[in-house]
C-alpha cells in the first residue's frame, strides 16, 4: 500500500483538514509548514545519510514491505538499500555501525495528519484568542464564537491520551 510521502501533497492535506484559507486564515510558510514539520513521524530511507540512534524510516517506494525500522545504532546508510527484515522486532545491518530494528507496521503517511490538523486549529483559535466582542450600529459581534469553533474543531483531531 503506498503511503503519503510527498511534502507538498501532505501540505494540501493539512491545508484541506484545517481550513486554512477561512478566517481566521493561516499561512503556509507562517502557520503551516512548522506544524506540517513537527508532525512528522518518519522519512523514506536515504542512501549515504547519517542517521541517529532514534530515527524512524520507511523502505523507499521500491521496496515497502508494510514495516518500519527504528534506528538503533547510529552511522550512514550504504550506497544501495538495504534487504529489509520484514519481522518483528527483526534487524537489519547496514555497514559497519548502523543497525535497523522493525518497529511496527508502515504508517499511511510520512506524517501524523491528525495531530497536524489539531494543532492547526488551535493556531486558528490562538489567532483569534485576543480579538475581543463587539456591538454598534445595531450588529454585534462575537469573536469568542470564533475561538470556541476552532477549539470544537481541533477536538475532532484530537489526539489520544493513553493513561
């Protein structure tokens, strides 16, 4: 099953999940693209790339198995990708240093889109936050409805706490 990898078909997502063009309004450069960044949860494997004890990957689109493999030795990937050990908790060594274990299956997408439209919400609700109410002319208007629609919004995205 394919996932979503390309950052900019992640950013209309986010853009689609949030709103983002309805007031109050985010930015892509501004808004978008550090909560985008934040929400990421892997990348594709990279040939010749230093990695960290820690970082996530996923096999690139040629090899995908449905897992993904936890960095748990750090040192820089091989010219060529490596053969995948599809088991659990399986290893996969690459070089001299740098070891692979799988961690679980394959993410639909490079990013946690629920998280990152939950806190595009509440970015929309931070916007709005110290706008205040106001009547004249017979109209009133209230941006605390605003603020408590973003902050109803960003529940539907919530995420979920595990006690």
């Amino acid at each position: 099953m394919p996932i979503l990898t390309d950052a900019s078909a992640a950013m209309d997502e986010l853009k689609r999940l949030t709103q983002f063009d309805t007031e109050p309004a985010l930015n892509e450069g501004e808004d978008l693209a550090p909560i985008l960044e934040a929400a990421k949860i892997c990348s594709l494997w990279v040939a010749s790339t230093g990695y960290s004890y820690g970082d996530v990957i996923v096999p690139t689109s040629a090899n995908q198995n449905g897992r993904r493999y936890r960095c748990i030795k750090a040192g820089t990937s091989g010219s060529t990708e490596p053969f995948w050990n599809p088991y659990y908790g399986g290893r996969v060594f690459e070089g001299s240093t740098l070891v692979w274990e799988e961690c679980g299956a394959q993410p639909k997408s490079l990013w946690d889109m629920n998280t990152a439209a939950y806190n595009g919400w509440l970015a929309k609700a931070a916007k709005v936050a110290p706008d205040f109410d106001f009547s004249g002319a017979g109209e009133s208007y209230k941006r605390s409805q605003v603020y408590e629609q973003c902050i109803k919004q960003a529940a539907k995205f919530s995420p979920i706490k595990v006690a």
